[in-house]
C-alpha cells in the first residue's frame, strides 16, 4: 500500500496497512538530519522514513498567507515608511491600493521581527499584532476589496498549470496524495478587518461580516475551482482562526457554515475530500462539522486544546478522519521519552480503533523541535502498530 492510498483510506475510514504518520516539516534545519531544496526532495526524504507525506499545490498568486496582491492585473499600489518618532516607538508602513472605487490604505508597526522589510502583506498573522490601521474599515473598504481579488494573469495561469502537471506528475512518481490549498475564511476576515472588530460585529453589525464574507468566498471558490481542475486528491482549509475564541456558535452558524458548506459541496462533487485544520475552540462545533461534512479534522491536539480523547472518539470518530492525537510544540520540547512514548501509545490505542485515524504531532515539526524527541515519537509509532499485526 502505497501513501496516497494509505492517507485516502485513513480519510475514508478504510483499511491500511498501518496506521498513518504525518510530520508536517515547512522549513528545513539543523535540527531535521536531512534537507531539501523543495517539497519532492522533502517527500523523497521523508517517505525512506516509513512516514507518510503529501505533494501541495497552491493556486496562482500563492496561498491565502502567501498572496501576492501587487501581482493582480490593474492592481497600482504604493507603499512609505515613516520614522519613529513620539507616538510611535516603531517605523510605520503605510501601504495604499488604488481601485476604481476608491483607495485602499493598511498600516503597521514595523518592530525587529517584521519579516516583510519595507512591504506589507495583505494577510497575514504579523498584520494583527502590529496594525494601527487594517484594509478594512468600513462597507466602501469591502466594494474596493473585490480588486485586489480578482482573477490572475495569463503568464501567472501558465505557470501555475505547468507547477500542477509537474506536482501531478511527482505525486504519481512517489505514490503520495496532492494537497490543494489552504483555504480560508474566518482567518481571511481577521487578517483584514482585526481580531476585536469581529468581535465586536458579531454582536453589533454581522450584516458587514456576511458581506465581507461573501467577498472572500467568491475568491476563494474560484481558487477551488482552479485546484480542483488539476486533479488534487484533498483541498485544504487552514481555520485556526475560525475556533469558538474568535466566533460564537451563533455567528459560526449564521456567517461561517452555510459559506464552508459552498467550498465543501465544491470539493466533493470534483471527487476530492476536505481537510480542516484548526488546532483550538473546534469541539463546541463538532455537531456543524458532522453537519458540514468534512471529511479530515487536522488539530486534534490533547495538551493545548485540553482535548479527551476518549469523547471526540466515541462522538466524532466513525463519521470523520482524525488528525493529530498528540502534541508538537509542548511534548516534543518539554516532555521526557517515556511520556512521549506513553502519549504516543495512548493517542493509537483510544483513536485508531475502526480506522480514520492520520497520528500527527499538532501542528508541525518546528525549526527548534529537538530530532531526538521525533525520533522517540515515530519508534514508538512503529512499534505500536507492528505489534497490533
């Protein structure tokens, strides 16, 4: 059994051969004892572990985090960088779009840690911590949003149809399953109109998120549509940001799902399945997931979601696949090799029973992640479940 058919059994709660093992690895480093130079070189790498990997195909312009807004035809934007000065302890980043219904302005505090130099992205997670002024303020900001939204280039088309046969083509070559995406929704809102303004809409005005919303899905479904028509095996969709912390039930209901529910029937009616990454806040929705139809949930984390095991088993666990069971960033760095092991052990025992079931560490391999930590985790991975042959 090869990875692809190994992960899209776990997805369909069919038999394997195994359990699966995914290491989500973004960046090489010292402390991973290989590198690559791109993701086939990391796949390769990966697969002569025993561990299962995935191919990932973004749409043009880059993923939502990645999103390269200055590249849309007809885009003219403008960006200055003003000095500290009282006020401000910080430089500021002053960036304008012009659109045929008016400009657009973000700014930001440009601290040590900017990571952009003299540019701001249109989404991203630095943008929230550090704006004095988000894109979107009012209904005439969500007309003018449309703009930066719009379709891609020819060149920027041709070359994502030459990186989809080429990603096509690598994944058959490996036996591994092709990723599209990540989506999003709920992030996409945050990134753009703050953290505190949803909030606060959610009570007061959640007419202006619906319509916010509606713009993001129209982009956002047309992506689909261009990932899906390259033959992806799972569209993926990052919600970290879509968690009962940054949204009540209600509003989850009345302004999220009906518009997850459009890039779910997208995906399902092209034969692929949906991932759903959120890693916090997700069990108050499990009901609207099982309701959504997701097929994947990526984030089942027992140490910073608090998670019982036992519960989203016995409540979720025949109806979707679950991903993780076992934590990254504080088990793997905090924690000794017997607790790792028993953790391990324990995540198997309580969610693989009957299948859909991907072990992963949430949310992924980071570059300080000790190698000797991941090492205990996949022995103790193989271990378990060749003694459960």
């Amino acid at each position: 059994m090869n990875s692809k058919t190994r992960v899209l059994n776990a997805l369909n709660h069919k038999p394997t051969d195994h359990i699966p093992l995914r290491l989500l690895m973004m960046y090489s480093s010292s402390n991973i004892p290989f590198s690559w130079e791109n993701q086939v070189e990391r796949v390769e790498k990966v697969l002569e572990l025993g561990i299962d990997d995935v191919l990932w195909l973004e749409p043009p312009l880059g993923y939502v985090e990645a999103y390269n807004a200055d590249l849309v035809p007809g885009v003219k934007s403008s960006v200055r960088v003003l000095p500290a000065g009282k006020e401000d302890v910080y430089p500021v980043i002053i960036k304008e779009y012009d659109t045929p219904e008016g400009n657009l302005r973000q700014v930001v505090k440009k601290t040590e840690d900017w990571p952009y130099g003299d540019d701001i992205f249109l989404f991203s997670d630095f943008n929230v911590s550090r704006s004095k002024e988000y894109i979107i303020k009012d209904r005439k900001d969500i007309s003018r949003l449309k703009y930066l939204l719009n379709n891609p280039g020819k060149n920027e088309m041709e070359k994502f149809k030459r990186t989809a046969a080429y990603l096509r083509e690598q994944a058959e070559r490996l036996g591994v399953a092709l990723e599209g995406g990540w989506s999003a929704l709920g992030d996409v809102a945050i990134w753009l109109y703050g953290m505190e303004n949803v909030l606060v809409a959610q009570m007061e005005d959640p007419e202006f998120l619906e319509e916010l919303l509606d713009v993001i899905l129209e982009w956002e479904l047309k992506r689909t549509d261009m990932l899906l028509n390259e033959g992806i095996d799972i569209m993926v969709h990052m919600a970290w940001y879509e968690g009962v912390d940054f949204w009540k039930p209600e509003s989850y209901r009345r302004i999220l799902k009906p518009r997850l529910k459009k890039l779910i029937e997208k995906t399902h009616k092209m034969g692929a399945k949906f991932r759903y990454i959120i890693t916090k806040g997700w069990v108050q929705f499990m009901n609207d997931i099982i309701d959504l139809g997701i097929d994947c949930i990526a984030g089942v984390d027992p140490i910073q979601d608090k998670l019982d095991l036992c519960e989203v088993k016995a409540k979720i666990g025949d109806k979707i696949c679950l991903m993780g069971g076992v934590n990254s960033a504080v088990m793997l760095n905090q924690w000794n090799d017997d607790e790792i092991r028993n953790a391990v052990k324990e995540a198997i025992e309580i969610l693989s029973p009957g299948g859909g079931f991907i072990l992963y560490p949430v949310d992924q391999i980071f570059t300080d992640t000790p190698w000797n930590k991941v090492q205990v985790l996949i022995d103790e991975w193989k271990k378990t479940w060749n003694e459960k042959k």
